[in-house]
C-alpha cells in the first residue's frame, strides 16, 4: 500500500495549461454542504482556457476515456470491447473536411493531436457499424471543449457532414502510462472501502462521479445487518481527496478513508433522490422499528414479563435506546417455541435421536479418509462419479459454505487470532483460493467479528469476492430462572437496563441466514447446497465427494461423521440443499433445544433499587439450540450419513 499525491489530470481539457489552483472545496451536492473541509494544498494541473480552473487538487484519480458505453460491453455492435470512446464529432469546421471532436478524454493532446490509427462509430438507418480511420492532424479550439482534427479520405464539407455525430474511437487496450499515485477509474471500481480507524467494511466503489470540483466515489454500503430499507437506493458519496481517502492498494483491492465527523451518517440517511423520499424512507424505518418494539412489548406482556417492560419505561434516555433495541432484536419465535416447551426439554440428544442416528448409521455410506480426499477415489468408479458430481457444484457456484467458530476455537477478548485459530483459518484459506463465485459465510461471537474481517481483509478474502463474504454475530436469547415449582420463568438482567443473554446455539444461529436475507441473496445466486460445519480439523470444507454424496441421493440433509461417532453437536459436518433451508426457516419452533442448568450473576430491580443478585444453585435456564436439532423438521427418507473411517 502505497501514499497517494497530488497530480490531477482534469477530465475534458483540450488545450492543457498550468494553473496554481485553489484549496480543494467539496462539490456542491447537498450532502456535503455542512462540512467546513477546506485542506491547503495545491497542485499543477490541465485547464480549459485562460483563467477557467479544473477540479480542486485531490488523490491523482483515474485518467479515464470518459462516457465509453464500450467500457461496460453494452452495445448492439459486436466486439464493443476491444473499443473506447475518446470523443464525439459534432460539427464541421471549413471547407476541407475538417471536423470539431468534442473531448471526452483526459488525454486530449494524445488523442486528437497525435497522428494514427483510430475507429469511427456511426448509426445508419439504425444500425451501428465500426470502420478504421486515420487521424492526420489535429489541433486545440482555444476556448471550447473540443478539437479540430483531420481524417484521411474526409476532404469536402459533404463528406464531413456524413460523419457527424459519430463517435472517434481508439483501442482498448490504448492506455497511456500513468504516474505514481494516479489511477484509472475502472481499476476503482469494485475496490473495498475501508475505515482506517476501526477497519470496518463500509462498502465497494460502484462508480466514480466526475463533478467540477473533486470527483466522487460512489459506494454500496456494505448492508448486512441493516434495515431492509436502507437498502432501497442506498448509496455512499465519499469526495476523492487526499484528506479522506489516505491509501490506495491496487493489489488487495482497497482503499482506507478517514472520513469527516458525520460524513458517513450523513451519507447513510441519504439517497440521491428527493429530500421528501429521504424523509419518507427515514420515516419507514422509524416506523419499522416502533412497530417491532410494540409487537415484542406485547409478547413480554403476554408471557408475563412485566419486570422488562417497567425496566424500559424508567430507563434514562441513553439506556432506554439500548435496552429498547436489545428487546426488538429478541428472536421471539424460538424464544417462546423454547418456553413454552420446557418440560420436555433436554439434557443431550434425546432418546429417539439416538436411536435414528443408530439406524442411519447402519445404512450410512462408508468411507476412507484417504477416498474422501481423492486419494484412492480414481480406482472406484462410483466414488469418482460423486466426486465429479460435487466438483460440478462447486465449480459452478451452485455451493455455500457457513462456518461456525465454537467456543473452543474462540479468539477471546483481544484484537488477536490465537495461533490455532490463525492455522486453521490459513488452511481454509488455501482450499478456498481461487474460489470467487462461492458464497462464505462465518458465524461467531460479537467480540470476534471485527477481528476476523481484518484476518480477511489482511489475507484479501483468500482470492474470493469479498461481496459474497460474511462475518455475521452468533444469535442470542435471554437468560432466565425458574420458580421453584417449575410453573414460571422470568427474564434476567446482567445490569440496570441490560438484558442478560447467552449464545444462541447452531442451530438457532441459521436462522440468521434468513433474517440478514442472506438466504434470499443465495436463492438469487442459484445456491443449491449449503455446508454447514464447525472449524475443527474434521470438517471437510468445500469436499467435492461429500456434496456429490448428498446430491446424488437428492437428500434434504447428509452428515459426515468419523468412526461412527456423532458426538455431541460441538462438531459437526454438514450439506443442507436449499430446499430444506426453506423448510428450517418456516418450522424454527420444531427445532430441538436444551435448558441447560446454571448458575450466574445477576441484577434485579426492587423497592430499594437494583440489587445484585449471587445464587448459590444452578437455578437459571440458557437455551441452546444444537446443530442436531434441525433434524426435527425433517424425516428420516431426507437424511443421508457418510461415515469416515480413519
């Protein structure tokens, strides 16, 4: 990564002249208006005529053929691609064939004043046709925007008349060489833009706007875990400029940015329409989020958790907000599913699990751990056909894979991948290299996730497309206690006005997919099979003849297993197809669960003031939803085992 500087070539200018310009100023967009951002740096710069500036000095942006329909490969002329458009001839100037070439260049003396082969782009009769033509000469038209240039066989004012409003073309591949830190846009473009304090994702560079005073970047947000509406149009305007954007990696694809207080809110409550759609959107999610409120306030009434509700109405402002989204975010469907099943909850796999787990077993397909990576499979004929099978999924997109780091491999409280928890992630890695079109999904605790979009950021998403990475938050549910007869529950708090909550459980936590519309971008994708499985080293990711296995059988589920131990959940390996997916989301509260006794510290509100509470039994309840307890949505005929022996 290397510091940007200040050399600016200015779009459009047709006769280049050094100029001592201004301090860089935003643009006159709206969304900038309220920032006082005036940095004191200058630079020497190309203008159009005497005494008109170019942009402001900025971060050397792309030196661009600008308006190139041919550089998206959008035309109804085959072999657009290998063209760029450079300009556009508008009207004839004399007698002798000469024409005026609009500029659309920010190399205007080396495309119009410098002899050679070029491409015309005309329209007849509808139809587009591309012929090669050679410029002999041209020259600036002091004042304007343009050029009058000399085409060989153009020679009479019919002739030139012919080719106006043609397009003058060069090769694609025509790209001038570029100094230190200047940059072509579409190299720009798809980059990660990144918060160099905190290293937050903020989004990926769509485009870039060429304004007259800096150019501007424009970002997709990076939307997971946000309101659906803010994903409506939304759009991020970062200036180009040396004081926010500070670095420039062109080999791992990102940019830092240290944005002005405010600009990124700003940004965010923003879209390029109207101030009344802005305000319009702002009011939907508003109303959004009271309306989630108001229906989790009506479940806690119901379920008699008043306590939660009296807790929200005499929190302060500040802890009234949080308290507020911790109770919205509550997974309610699990939660009472959860409750309202606690007699028949369970301390392990229950009695009936094990006996199908037993009887699956039997009739489970087995294997080698040599087979299963490749080793021996070319002798048996079967195996390869499922190994090409899977490869085909693979090959094609048509898999995902979703991790789940348990508490084994959790990184702890620091800003640090622990050395185990590095090497596995390194080994996932260099299976994963090279796999751009496959969705990745990590699952993990909260203090965990920043670290682990560095770790994938540092290692540039290991060669995958980073907008088809993520690193989601475990799912987390209330903890409560238990009356001594066992007939009630109440809801606990780990301070005044904070819930007390624990993780969820892997099997609660895919429903995160759905929940983040993950799942939704999958559909779109035309994902068939998810692999869900635990980091460990006997997870298989990405295993070409496990997903075959599972394929070939059309199952609904396949686990893996070695020696035919299941286990206890902790680790796991599994293929679910998309179809079962659907079918989790819309039966979450047949999804097997545990209480499981504890005991912990606690806070509760009485007459005298909150109150810490220690007690001496394991009288509270956590709910932890196993990775097995899917299996409770599906039938015996959809699961499929393949048993590893090593």
């Amino acid at each position: 990564m290397h510091p940007l500087h200040f050399s600016l070539l200015s779009p459009s200018s047709p006769c280049p002249s050094t100029l001592s310009l201004r301090p860089a100023s935003l643009p006159s967009h709206p969304l900038f208006r309220s920032f006082n951002f005036n940095p004191s740096s200058s630079a020497s710069v190309c203008a159009s005529g005497a005494g008109a500036l170019a942009p402001p000095p900025a971060i050397s942006r792309e030196p661009v053929e600008a308006n190139s329909v041919a550089e998206t490969g959008e035309n109804e002329t085959g072999g657009m691609d290998k063209y760029r458009e450079v300009g556009t001839i508008s009207t004839v100037h004399g007698v002798k064939g000469e024409v005026k070439v609009v500029s659309s260049t920010d190399f205007p003396e080396v495309r119009f004043g410098k002899p050679g082969k070029r491409w015309l782009r005309t329209r007849d009769g509808g139809k587009e046709s591309i012929k090669e033509i050679d410029l002999i000469k041209g020259r600036c038209n002091p004042g304007q925007n343009s050029w009058i240039i000399s085409l060989r066989g153009i020679n009479s004012i019919e002739e030139a008349n012919n080719i106006v409003g043609s397009a003058l073309l060069i090769g694609s591949d025509d790209r001038p060489e570029l100094h230190e830190g200047e940059f072509y846009t579409p190299d720009l473009v798809g980059m990660r833009v990144i918060l160099k304090e905190t290293g937050m994702l903020v989004g990926t560079v769509v485009s870039v706007m060429n304004t007259k005073g800096n150019d501007i970047l424009q970002v997709k947000p990076n939307l997971i875990g946000r309101e659906e509406e803010d994903s409506s149009n939304s759009q991020i305007l970062i200036p180009f400029v040396e004081e926010i954007v500070t670095e420039v990696d062109m080999e791992r694809q990102e940019m830092q940015i240290t944005p002005p207080k405010g600009l990124l809110e700003l940004n965010s409550r923003s879209t390029v329409g109207s101030s009344k759609e802005r305000r319009l959107m702002e009011w939907k999610q508003k109303k959004k989020s009271q309306q989630r409120l108001a229906t989790a306030k009506k479940i806690l009434n119901d379920m008699e958790q008043t306590h939660v509700l009296d807790a929200l109405r005499l929190a302060p402002k500040a802890q009234k907000t949080t308290l507020a989204k911790q109770i919205a975010s509550i997974d309610f469907r699990l939660f009472q599913h959860a409750l309202n099943n606690l007699d028949k909850h369970i301390n392990g796999l229950s009695e009936d699990m094990e006996k199908n787990f037993s009887l699956l077993l039997k009739n489970a397909m087995k294997i080698s751990h040599e087979n299963l990576l490749g080793k021996e499979s070319e002798r048996n004929k079967f195996h390869h056909e499922m190994r090409e099978k899977g490869l085909d999924l693979l090959s094609n997109s048509k898999a995902a894979i979703v991790l789940m780091i348990n508490e084994k491999n959790k990184i702890g409280n620091s800003s640090e991948i622990d050395d185990d928890l590095r090497n596995s992630l390194s080994d996932i890695g260099e299976h994963l290299m090279g796999s751009q079109g496959r969705p990745f999904v990590m699952i993990t605790a909260t203090h965990q996730v920043e670290t682990l979009q560095k770790y994938l950021r540092d290692n540039s998403y290991f060669g995958m497309d980073h907008q088809k990475v993520w690193v989601l938050e475990e799912g987390r549910l209330p903890v409560f206690s238990m009356t001594s007869d066992q007939s009630g529950s109440k809801v606990l708090f780990k301070s005044p006005f904070e819930l007390l909550e624990a993780p969820i459980g892997p099997g609660g936590d895919l429903s995160l997919l759905s929940f983040q519309k993950i799942l939704d971008a999958f559909y779109q994708m035309g994902i068939e099979y998810l692999q869900v499985c635990s980091l460990d080293d006997k997870s298989s990711i990405g295993n070409p003849l496990f997903f075959g296995y599972v394929s070939s059988l059309d199952a609904g589920v396949g686990i893996k297993v070695y020696n035919g131990n299941v286990g206890d959940g902790t680790c796991f390996d599994m293929i679910i197809s998309m179809k079962h997916m659907n079918k989790i989301s819309r039966d979450a509260k047949k999804l097997g669960f545990y209480a499981v006794a504890e005991k912990h510290r606690y806070v509760e509100k009485t007459s005298e003031g909150w109150v810490d509470v220690s007690p001496e039994a394991s009288n509270l309840r956590r709910l932890h939803f196993p990775v097995y307890g899917l299996l409770n949505t599906c039938s015996l005929d959809d699961i499929c085992f393949m048993n590893v022996l090593k």
